[in-house]
C-alpha cells in the first residue's frame, strides 16, 4: 500500500469544513426534537420510544453505506463525496420540514428522515480521514472534526435564543404549535448544512484507487462455508430466541411495553444471521448481507474493546439528549406547563448549554492531539470521560440555572474525546479496504446502547426515579465515568 502524504491545514480544513453544517442539524435535533415532540402532545415518559427512529436508522444506514461507500469509485466525484452530497440534499429537506410538523405523527416520522440522511453524509466522513491521512495526522484529522462539530453545535443550539432575545422573534405559540424561533433556527441550520458539505465536497479531492486493488466483493473460500453456516446459525438462533422469550416475560407480567424494543433488537440481529447463514447455504457467498455479517463476527480485537467504552458513553449521551429538557424544566423551573414562560425559558436555556458543552468541546479539540501525544490516547479519553461523568452527576446539585454552565464544562471536554479519540485509535486497526464498513459498524456501538437507553429508560423513570428526570441525568453520569475506566483496556496500536 502506498505511504499517504502529509496534508496542510487547509487541506484537513477543507475536507472537514462539512461537519460544521451536518453539527448544525444535528445539534437542533438534539436541542429541539424532545420540545417539539412535548409541544406536540407527547408524554414525558414516552419520549425515549419517540426517539428511537435516530438509532434505528443508524443501526440501519451506516454499515451500508460504510459497505457501498467502500466499494465507490468515480473519476469526477470520488468515493465518499457522491454520500455527502446526497445525504446533504434530503438532510436539508428534512430540516425545513422538522419545526412545520403539524402532529406529533409528522414529526416522529420526519426525525426518521433527518437522521437518516444525516447518517449518510456523517458516516462517510469518519473514513475520510482514514482514506487521505497518515495515521501520525489521523488525531488532528479527528480533532478537527471535532472542532467543526464544536463550532456547528454551539451556534446552532443558541439560534432560538439568539432569535428570540436578539431579533424580538416570539419565543411562545399557542398551544400544539412550535415557536417561530424555533422554525427560523431550523432554517438556518439547514441551509448551513447544505453549503458547509457541498464545500467539502468542491474543495476535497480524493485518491484513485491504488494499483491492483480490487473491491469487488469476493465469494468465501469452500471450506469457510460451513463453518461460516454452522455459526451465523447458532449466533441466529440464540438472540431470536432470547429476544422472543425476553418479549413474552414482558407481555406477561405487564411491565412497561416500551421493553419490548431490546426484544425486537435481538430478534432482529437473530434474524439477520439466520438469513446470512441461509445465503451461505445456497452458494450465495458474494452476497453484501453475507459479507457485513461476516465482518461483523470478526471485527479486530481493537474495535471490540472499544465497543465497550463506546455503549457506556454513548448510552450517557443520550440520557443527557432526551431527558436535559425535561430534567431542567421540573427540576429547576418547577413547571410542566410547555405553554408557559418559565417551561420555555427553561428549554431555551437547555438549547444554550447544549451550545456551550459544544463550544467548550471545540476549544477542546484542539488540545487533545497534544495532550495525548504527551501522555496517551488512552489517558487522554479516559481523564475526559471522567469530566463528563462527574459534570452529569453534578446537575442534580444545581438550584440556581446559571450554575448549569459549570456542568457543561465537563461535558464539552467528554464530548471532544468522543467525537475524536476513539476514532483515531480505530482508525490504525482497520484493513484499509473495509474502512469505510468497519466505521460504520463502529457506530452499532452508538447505537445500539442508544436504542437499550430508548428501551430502558421510560421503565427505569417511572420503576425507580418516580418520574424524577434529572435522576436519569444522575444515571448517565455514572455510565460514562464507567466508561472511562474501560478505556485503559484498549490495545491501542499506532
């Protein structure tokens, strides 16, 4: 394989200038979706379930289009850039069509859109700096994603805000309707989005293939066969029937319905591997769900390591996303009410500090390529984990709202180690061919414990919190610090 040259600055700027957009929209969603679903008419208690279309089509969309994007080749758009563009196209179309949802039915369905296509341009974006990078820049290649993330992520949450104290924008509306600063925000965010990726896109060139390599998908070998049968069958059969018999306890005791969503994951993953080995019995060896399969039961020793740290972290992550709204609300501003001032000074103050961990996270970024070189990627990540874990925590402490930032402090350097060091250590692990593939199977790791926290969640609020949010908050502290502990585990290779 051919050594990779060094980039400039401007080059790693260029190609990752998209991520300000895509942050942009993704940092609405994340701000705004719980507001917009409570205005519309949804419980509290149900908002994990309302959420779980972002992890589903995660789950979904980002091996395939890692799978495809591997396999792309054109000598004009590249192999990562024709998904950027298309993902910009319908992400922008779904933005504008977020804050107009007239029904709590619109809006679920059209966050299902969103992520969607915000999956496709992300995912191929995180093998973008395997593909161009030296593995001695790939640190600075993620950090500076992370710092693009930051920037996108801190304007975008202040936008309702800035809109409705700066330009006088009403930030209330009558009852089932979003508050015009909220439509004007997603407005912004979706134009940005389509600029930032389409300059990527225009700026970035990307290596043609190298001399021999070959991405046509290759049949197994005779002997592989069986034992590639014999074990998708076995790993089939054992989650279908977990996931069947974990559905039946659910239905008969009568527990909280919402668990059976972790039945249907395991059913589903059942499925898949039943089906996988069905295709291999039948000679169907070339087939891409055969190949994705396989892949995924054998993933480098590396990723499955960090698979851990990555469920317990992202599974703090969104506790913080569904639930802050919420949380601030009751536990602060005292209020339910979603019509009232008080309940949406609360949700505007939510929008800003998701800004600020965002801001702190950008600042952040451009720290962490030099602490790790001076100590380690592992002590780097884990040292900020902890921040974000005892920041969490701390929010159950806070009466007065302003004190809310300090929390968000330790949050934003959580956030920067996230969105850059696992990657940057993975990264170094992968088969250069399957790169863009394993990314996106690396983010099965967020979000499958986005889906068990969109199961497990309303059942933990309700069974033991009694309905207190900010307990979830308290919950989501501890999981990343445990994170953090995990990260010393990693084999990290360079």
């Amino acid at each position: 394989m051919a050594t990779k040259p060094r980039l400039n600055f401007f080059q790693i700027w260029n190609m990752s200038f998209g991520f300000l957009g895509i942050q942009m929209g993704f940092a609405l969603q994340n701000a705004n979706t719980s507001r917009i679903f409570e205005t519309l008419g949804a419980d509290t208690k149900s908002l994990a379930i309302y959420w779980l279309a972002a992890p589903v089509t995660g789950l979904i969309m980002q091996p395939i289009i890692g799978y495809y994007s591997d396999r792309t080749w054109h000598k004009k758009w590249g192999r990562r850039r024709p998904y950027f563009a298309i993902g910009a196209i319908s992400a922008t179309i779904a933005l504008l069509l977020m804050p107009n949802s007239s029904a709590l039915w619109m809006a679920v369905g059209v966050l299902w859109i969103m992520d969607a296509s915000i999956n496709i341009t992300m995912e191929p974006f995180r093998a973008f700096v395997g593909d161009l990078l030296p593995d001695e820049q790939r640190t600075t290649g993620f950090a500076t994603q992370s710092f693009f993330i930051g920037i996108g992520a801190l304007v975008a949450s202040f936008m309702p805000w800035i809109f409705a104290n700066w330009l006088n924008v009403p930030n209330t509306a009558p009852e089932g309707e979003i508050p015009p600063s909220v439509k004007y925000a997603f407005y912004i965010g979706a134009i940005m989005y389509f600029i930032t990726v389409l300059w990527t896109v225009f700026t970035t060139k990307e290596y043609p293939p190298e001399e021999g390599e070959n991405h046509d998908v290759p049949a197994m070998d005779g002997d592989e066969e069986p034992f590639y049968q014999s074990k998708f069958t076995k790993i089939g059969l054992i989650l279908t029937v977990i996931g069947v018999a974990f559905s039946a306890i659910v239905a008969a005791t009568g527990i909280d319905p919402q668990l059976h969503v972790m039945g249907g994951g395991l059913i589903f993953f059942g499925l898949i591997h039943l089906i996988g080995s069905m295709l291999v019995q039948k000679g169907r060896t070339k087939t891409a769900l055969v190949h994705i399969v396989k892949d995924f039961n054998t993933m480098p020793k590396t990723m499955i390591q960090l698979a851990v740290v990555q469920f317990f972290s992202w599974f703090a992550l969104f506790s913080m996303w569904i639930y802050t709204t919420s949380a601030v609300t009751s536990h602060i501003y005292e209020t339910e009410d979603t019509t009232s001032a008080a309940y949406n000074e609360g949700a505007d103050l939510v929008g800003n500090l998701f800004g600020g961990y965002n801001g702190i996270a950008a600042l952040a970024a451009i720290l962490i390529p030099f602490i790790a070189k001076k100590t380690s990627r592992k002590i780097t990540h884990m040292l900020a984990l902890f921040c974000g874990g005892i920041g969490l925590i701390s929010m159950y402490f806070v009466q007065d709202p302003n004190m809310l930032w300090l929390s968000m402090v330790g949050v934003g350097i959580a956030w920067a180690s996230i969105l850059s060091v696992p990657y940057a250590i993975l990264s170094g692990s992968l088969p250069s061919e399957k790169m863009g593939y394993y990314m996106g199977v690396f983010n099965f790791f967020i979000v499958i414990p986005q889906i068990v926290a969109a199961s497990l969640l309303g059942f933990i609020l309700t069974t033991f919190f009694g309905g207190e949010t900010i307990m979830i908050l308290v919950t989501g502290g501890v999981s990343m610090i445990v994170s953090g502990l995990l990260t010393m585990r990693v084999n990290d290779t360079q």
